[in-house]
C-alpha cells in the first residue's frame, strides 16, 4: 500500500492557519500565485523596530500542502527577520526540488515530505514562504530603521 498524498499531520496544519486575514494597516502586502495548480496568498507585514516581523496576515486560497505551509510560515514567523525569511524560502526551495536532503531549521517542514516527489504541488508549499520573504524585504526598504 502506498503513503496517502495528505497525511493527517498535513491534514491537521491545513485546517489550523494562523494568521488568517488581512492586516488593517500593513507596511507591505505581497501576493503570489502559483501558475500550475492555481493555488493563491496575499501576505501582510508590519516589521517591528528593529526589523523583525511584528504583525503577519495571511489570506490563504491553496491545496493542503499550500495551507500547511502557511501554517507553518505563520506558527513561527513574529519575531523572524527578513534575511531569515529569505533563507527559509531558499532552503526549502532547494529541498523541494531535491537539490538538498534538508528542509531547513524551519520547525516542522518536514512534514510536507510527501510532497517532493509531485513538483506540481511546489510552488503552492512555497508561496508563503515566497510571499513572506518579499514582504518582509518591501517593509524593510520602506521604514528607516535605526
């Protein structure tokens, strides 16, 4: 018998986003698609003054493995800075495409290993991240911080 495509874990993260909705007054929004499958999420940030992510929201339109990743993103996203977004984005875009065997000190990336070997649902698991990342660069360029 094979692994199910949608383990309860997966399961589990899709139906727990945190996060969810749209901030009021956002330093930078940022929306993603992922052509291939459809999937779709704007990212809302507010930096803090030191530049790390003070304040995230998150309207989420994905598949399982897209809505898990957000949760992911946003269980521990508060406090992260921009040049660790960034990372995360690389580093699981390296595992995704199995040019790397470790998804990255991200907690709890893991569990979204079934999906390496369907590249179609890809770019839906890295739209958080992606969406997040250049956010989070936007609202860092956009305030002068000390």
């Amino acid at each position: 018998m094979t692994e199910p495509l949608y383990t309860r874990d997966i399961l589990r993260l899709a139906a727990s986003i945190p996060h969810l909705g749209r901030l009021s007054e956002p330093e930078a929004s940022v929306a993603k698609r992922a052509p291939v499958c459809g999937s779709h999420i704007v990212v809302d940030l507010v930096l803090d003054g030191s530049g790390r992510v003070a304040a995230i929201g998150q309207e989420v339109k994905a598949c399982a493995f897209g809505q898990a990743s957000a949760a992911l993103l946003g269980a521990h996203v508060l406090g992260r800075t921009p040049t660790e977004l960034a990372d995360a984005r690389d580093t699981l875009s390296a595992w995704l495409a199995g040019t790397s065997d470790d998804p990255g000190a991200w907690p709890g990336l893991d569990v979204l290993a079934p999906a390496r070997r369907l590249s179609a649902r890809h770019g839906a698991i890295l739209l958080p991240f992606q969406a997040a990342a250049e956010a989070a660069a936007l609202a860092m360029r956009a305030t002068v911080r000390p």
